[in-house]
C-alpha cells in the first residue's frame, strides 16, 4: 500500500514509484496513449509535470496510470484520531 496524504505529493509519488518499477517515462507515457488512445509526447510531458510536482493528476488521468503501473486506486480514510 502507499499512502499519500498530501494530494499535491501524488505525482511526484507516482514517479516514484515508476522509478522503483524500472519503468521510464516514455514507456509509462507508451502504455497509457495505447490504451487510451492519447498522444504518447502530450502524456509523457504530462507525466513529466506530475513527476516535478508542477501539475497534479486529474481524476480522469490518473486511473490509467494506475493501471499501467499495475495498481489500483483504494481510497481509504485517514485516522480520526
């Protein structure tokens, strides 16, 4: 599990983890424009502004990378404590 609590450190997390996997950028970016039809250089700038915490990913964009990182999303509550 990883856990992010501070959702503006998704996308740095997320490029995190696909350096931990061995997986470069363009082939996250390769995976992702295939099945969604997208275009490989606009998904690999995106992925590169999430990586660099300039942008975070949408709802919409973010599901994909999962799935091309082979995770899903959980949401689970924090503490209340």
């Amino acid at each position: 599990m990883i856990r992010v609590s501070d959702p503006v450190r998704l996308g740095p997390a997320l490029g995190e983890i696909r350096e931990l996997l061995g997986i470069s950028r363009r082939a996250l970016a390769r995976q992702i424009a295939e099945a969604t039809g997208g275009d490989m250089r606009g998904i690999e700038n995106q992925l590169l502004a999430w990586d660099r915490g300039l942008k975070s990913p949408t709802a919409r964009s973010l599901g994909p990378a999962l799935v091309a990182l082979g995770y899903d999303l959980a949401l689970v509550p924090r503490d209340e404590s």
